[in-house]
C-alpha cells in the first residue's frame, strides 16, 4: 500500500480544508492536539517541585503502550495515527444519495480498495511487481544472479525512479517551511531511512536483526525460483546497510548539530558538497 506521507498529499488534495492557507507553520487544530495530549500526560498527585519528570509524564507513562513495530512512541506518532484513521474513513465512506465526487476523489477511492483488497493481491501474485522490478528499476541482481548486467546498471537513475515511490535510499528529501522566513520553503536534503530505523540495531545482533535478514530472504525467494545465491546476497545487503547505519545520526545528534545545517542554491549543490 502506498506511504502515509503520499496518502496525506492525495487526501489533502482532493479533500482541501475550507480554511484559506496562511504563513504559520502550526495549525490550530495541531497546536489543540498537543496541548490536549500534554495536559493528559501529567500526574497531578505527584509534587512538581519534587519529581517534575513524573509529574509533567507520569500518566502518560502508566498508560502510554508503544507499538511492537515501533521504538517511539510521541505526540507524532499518535497523531500520524488518528490521520491515517481519518484517511481510511474518508476513501471508505459511503457517498450519499445524489452525489457526485469529482474524478480525483473516485480514482482515490479506487486505488484504496485495491490496495485492501487481499484477494485480487493473492491472485495477481507476482505478476505486477516483477515487471516494475525488472522494466522499470533495470532489474535486481538478487533475483538475476549470473546473468545480472552490471554494466547497464546506472545507481542515479534508479534513485530518481525509487522517488516516485517515496523512497528515502541513501538520502531523503523534502520540502519544508523556512525556519526563519516562513513565506519561503526550503527543499531539505538529509540522511535516509534504515531497515532498522535506528542504528543501535545494528551495532550488536538483537531478536530483531535475524528476523530482519530472514525477511529479506523469503521476499527475495517469493520472486524468483534461483534461489542458491539468495543467503549470500541478504548478508550482504545487511552488511551494507549495518556500514551505512554507522553514519547514521540518531535523533538527539541531529538536535545537537542542528547549527550544522548548510544553506545554500540549487545550482552551488555539488561546490557545497564537492561532488558532482
């Protein structure tokens, strides 16, 4: 099913708020939502001045369960959900007598159900994803093994063709309001995603890590019947992504070098970087 992030952009699209944009950043119904969550979250039989941590977290952490997919659990994530929740009410409902949606809402609709439905999913197979595979993406060496072409393979074209799709590989990238000029909005280019999501994961072997490999195997093993060199090549796609991860800031050290961020034109890009 497609991204949250790309689900958002369609409902908003086709669903506009009646309110008119301005140049705040934070919505009022965003700034209500924390606030809410906020004042639910405090303990207020604990003295403040005594243990403010549990005062200010202490009934958000008796009541508070974080999901196993996931190894934060914030206002973010809370709202995230309770908007994938309004996406899914809205392209499920129910038109009324005499409606009539626009083509953009009923496209949307379509393209819900046929990413729910299980059934058309199961029959299909394969069939629909190795032609984007293998077409599309120039193929994937994990499923051609000898008679993979490195010499075809071109590694800019196929992130540009894995943006369509949302993928954040090796860098990510997004537009965003100016920090300081919120009339202006920036392209922000940063690290990517980990399989893992965090690179603790892969600094020492956890109950998540072999399931992770065992995972990318059996996917591979599902679109293709050469499957000898399948093991070889998942370890080595780990160990890629774990050398990867090692450069990869946590959290709190994006924080901390948030002074570090380099401002600069589309066309100084590679002088900044010294690349080309």
């Amino acid at each position: 099913m497609t991204s949250r992030f790309t689900a958002t952009t369609v409902v908003t699209t086709i669903f506009p708020p009646s309110t008119t944009t301005t140049t705040t950043t934070t919505t009022p119904l965003t700034t209500t939502a924390k606030a809410y969550y906020l004042i639910e979250s405090i303990d207020e039989t604990v003295e403040p001045c005594e243990d403010f941590y549990h005062f200010a977290c202490g009934t958000w952490l008796k009541n508070a369960r974080i999901p196993e997919d996931t190894s934060v659990q914030n206002i973010f994530n809370l709202l995230d959900t309770q908007l994938d929740f309004n996406i899914i009410d809205l392209l499920s409902s129910t038109l009324g007598n005499g409606a009539v949606e626009p083509k953009a809402v009923i496209n949307a609709r379509n393209l819900y159900k046929s990413c729910i439905n299980d059934t058309n999913i199961e029959i299909d197979g394969v069939e629909l994803v190795l032609p984007i595979i293998n077409t599309e993406l120039g193929g994937w060496p994990i499923l051609q093994g000898a008679s993979w072409n490195v010499s075809t393979f071109n590694l800019s074209n196929l992130l540009l063709k894995l943006r369509k799709y949302d993928n954040g590989i090796v860098f990510s990238v997004a537009t965003a309001t100016d920090q300081k000029n919120a009339s202006v909005y920036d392209i922000d280019l940063g690290q990517g995603s980990l399989g893992l999501q965090e690179r603790e994961y892969y600094n020492i072997e956890t109950n998540v890590t072999a399931p992770y490999r065992q995972f990318m195997n059996d996917l591979a093993s599902q679109l293709t019947n050469e499957t000898s060199s399948i093991p070889a090549d998942v370890l080595a796609i780990y160990l890629f992504e774990k050398s990867i991860s090692q450069y990869h800031w946590t959290l709190y050290e994006q924080l901390r070098r948030v002074n570090e961020t380099i401002q600069t034109t589309v066309g100084n890009l590679s002088n900044s970087f010294k690349s080309n």
